[in-house]
C-alpha cells in the first residue's frame, strides 16, 4: 500500500508523522472520509468543500487547492489499484512543540490513504443493527462547532464504549437540549407513516454527505420529507430507523434500547431508499481512470 504523505506516495511502512505533531499531541486537525465506487470518487467536490470549510474554521490553512487535493485522492487511488474503496483525508496542525499554540506548527500535515473496508458484515445490515441512545451528548457549538469533520473525535468514542458496553453496534446520541442529534459518525433517520425525517442540522449534527444525497433521492421519488426536532420517543415509536454515512452507507437499525423498532425488519422505505443510494453511487463519481 501507499500513502500520500506530505506531497510524495509513500509505503505504508513509511507513512509515519512526528510525535509532535499537535493532530497527535491535541487531536488538532481536520479529516474527511470518502468512497470510490466503480472506479469513480462519489460528491468528491462536496467533501472537499467540507474538508475546506472545516479547516478555514479552525484557522488550518490548506497548503494544496481544491484541484490539487482532488488530484491527490485520484493519484493515491490509482497508485493502490483502488475502484471500490475508502479513502481517508486528514490534514492536521503539524509538527509544533509541546505547547497548545497552533502558530507554532509551521506546516500542516496531509495524508491521504485509500483502501478497501467494510463497516458491517452484511449478516448485520440485512439482520439491521442494535443501537442505544448513549449518555454521551453530542457536541455543541458553544464548545466545537459540530459542523466541523474534526480529528477531536473523543466525545464520539466515549459514545462508542457504551455502545460497546451495552453490547450495541452504535450509539446514538442527544444534543445538549435532549433532542437527536446523530450516531458516533453517521446521521440518523426515522420513518413515520410514510414521513422521513431526520434531526435538523440545528440540533448538532454532522451535515452528512449521504444525509443529504438520501434526502435528495427520497424528494425524487416523492416521498415527504422533514427535518424537525426528534426525542427518544420518537424514535421508539417508529415505524422504520435507519443510518447514513460515507462508511456505513444506508444501513437498517432494528433496535434501539432493547425497544424492537417497527416489525424488528429493515423497513420497506429504508429498503427502498437503500437501493436508490447504490444507484445513484453506481452513476456518478469523479473519475479515477480515464
Ligand atoms: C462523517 C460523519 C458523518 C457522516 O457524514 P457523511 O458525509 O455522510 O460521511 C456523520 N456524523 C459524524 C459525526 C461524522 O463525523
């Protein structure tokens, strides 16, 4: 495998950062995870959008443009024969000192990787998964913008342990006010007669590429759509839950705090709208070969 590392494609043996790198010491930086199907990258500008947007926020310049970056993902892809596949973006502060200030880290660091995954065996997502709401809220603007696709990702992992603790595969968590707000790095939906709907970005969310590309397709094909204020409630009495994200892609939750959601199946709209996802994705795509 090789790793983009700093303006060279490295062996992965080689694709190693400093100590003092602040992305190491602090969690300081900013990351995007990003899928190539058939041999082309999908909403590519979209997440470089984000990539961008995130960093300007936390006062990280880029050293590389957007056309650069975007030839970075084609050429790390290429190099590791990679059509089908993951590629993971971060740009950290850099090598500092030991301090916390940023200015002291003179040159961000940027690594691209592109590999093969996958987030669940397909047992679990046609089975659907078991979430549980977790203690852990999500993070708010007042502290981190949620908006911003940052390495910190601390608060998301305490999330994770207790779904690992619970014996759950993911957790959700509330916003400060107790409403849903998303998963530990994927976006929540929920179907209620014929409605999908989902939290509003303004409840500290992500806002999720698939999230959107799901909303698109579902106005496509005519089925109502709103993004509102949810509780635990609401999602217990559902008729159908589902998840979304780069990694996870469309993906049927079952249930939710030992509450068995809808039938206990992966619901017919989530179905639907899982299929109109693999095709959009087969479709369109920034090309990696030409
Ligand atoms: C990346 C991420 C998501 C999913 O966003 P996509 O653009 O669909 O991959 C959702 N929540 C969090 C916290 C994330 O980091």
């Amino acid at each position: 495998m090789l790793v983009y590392l700093n303006g060279k494609l490295v062996p992965k043996e080689e694709a190693k950062v400093s100590v003092f790198d602040h992305g190491y010491l602090y969690g300081d930086g900013v990351f995007e995870g990003i899928r190539a199907y058939s041999g082309r990258i999908f909403r590519l500008s979209e997440h470089l959008r984000r990539l961008y947007d995130s960093a300007r926020a936390i006062c990280l310049e880029i050293p590389l443009s957007m056309e650069e970056m975007t030839r970075v993902c084609v050429e790390t892809c290429r190099a590791n024969q990679i059509s089908d596949g993951y590629i993971r973006l971060v740009v950290s502060r850099g090598e500092g000192d030991l301090g916390l200030n940023p200015n002291k880290a003179k040159e961000p660091t940027v690594v691209c990787i592109a590999d093969r995954i996958q987030m669940y065996p397909p047992e679990l997502t046609e089975r659907g998964l078991n979430v549980i709401t977790a203690a852990t809220r999500r993070s708010y603007g007042e502290v981190l913008s949620p908006h911003i696709k940052s390495c910190n990702y601390l608060p998301n992992i305490m999330a994770v342990i207790e779904a690992i603790n619970a014996g759950a595969q993911e957790a959700v968590c509330m916003s400060r006010e107790g409403y849903v707000a998303e998963c530990t790095g994927d976006n929540v939906f929920l179907v209620r007669e014929g409605v999908l709907k989902t939290p509003h970005p303004s409840c500290g969310i992500l806002k999720g590429i698939t999230r959107n590309a799901v909303l698109e397709l579902a106005r496509g094909m005519g089925i109502p759509t709103e993004e509102g204020l949810f509780t635990r409630f609401d999602l217990y009495t559902a008729d159908e839950v589902f998840l979304t994200g780069t990694a996870a892609e469309v993906v049927p939750v079952t249930r939710i705090d030992g509450r068995i959601i809808g039938d206990g199946k992966p619901g017919e709209m989530t179905l639907r709208l899982k299929q109109a996802f693999s095709q959009l994705v087969a479709r369109e795509g920034h090309p990696i070969y030409d």
